[in-house]
C-alpha cells in the first residue's frame, strides 16, 4: 500500500515532535565558563555583533544543548533552514559547492533560509 507523502503541515509537525524529543534528551546545563565563551563567539559573528550584551544573553538563555554522535548528518542543501550551531566540543565537516572545511571549537555555522 502507497501511502501518500506528508504535507507541508504534517511534515512541520514531525519536525517539531522530533525536536521535542531531542529536547527531553537534553542532559547538560550551560556553565559560567560555557556562558562567556557564548558572549564571545556572539560578539565576534556577523549577525550578532552589533546587538546589545542584553539580547545576547537572552539569546543564550534560550539555547537548546545537544550532544550528536559521530557521523551524524545535520543537515543536506535543500532542506528547508532553521537551525543555528555552535560547536562547544568536537569537529564538524561542513560540505559545500565551493569546498568543504572542517570546523571546530566555538565556531558556528547554520542552515540558510529564504522565505519567499
């Protein structure tokens, strides 16, 4: 039997239950170490560097940490843009047209959305 592809609604749905999931997973708490390096990682990215110490910090009090395993793909060019990292510990290979680069400690990268 063919079951027929999910809709953009269901498919948003899912979405959100899997993020529920990934949430109540959650077993590690932002430290005041954790904290200052967040400030100035946020500092220093394009999008965040001319906001206030205030936004930053609500900013940081709204991050959601997850811990993924080793060859995990995040995500694939195509999927639909919503989510920003940074790497607290650990290596990321990000693959692009233009070549692909290892990132690491503290650095960020996201998926890239237009809303059209």
């Amino acid at each position: 039997m063919n079951q027929s592809p999910k809709t953009n609604k269901e498919q948003k749905l899912t979405n959100f239950a899997n993020k529920i999931q990934d949430i109540k997973q959650l077993n590690e708490k932002i430290t005041p170490e954790d904290e200052e390096m967040l400030k100035k990682t946020f500092k220093e990215h394009f999008l965040f560097k001319n906001k206030s110490i205030e936004v930053i910090t609500s900013i940081i009090s709204s991050l959601i940490l997850k811990t993924y395993e080793k060859d995990v793909t995040l995500f694939k060019k195509g999927n639909e843009g919503s989510d920003f990292y940074i790497i607290k510990k650990g290596k990321i290979l990000i693959i692009t047209d233009y070549g692909d680069k290892y990132l690491k400690d503290w650095e960020t990268f996201g998926e890239i959305c237009v809303n059209i």
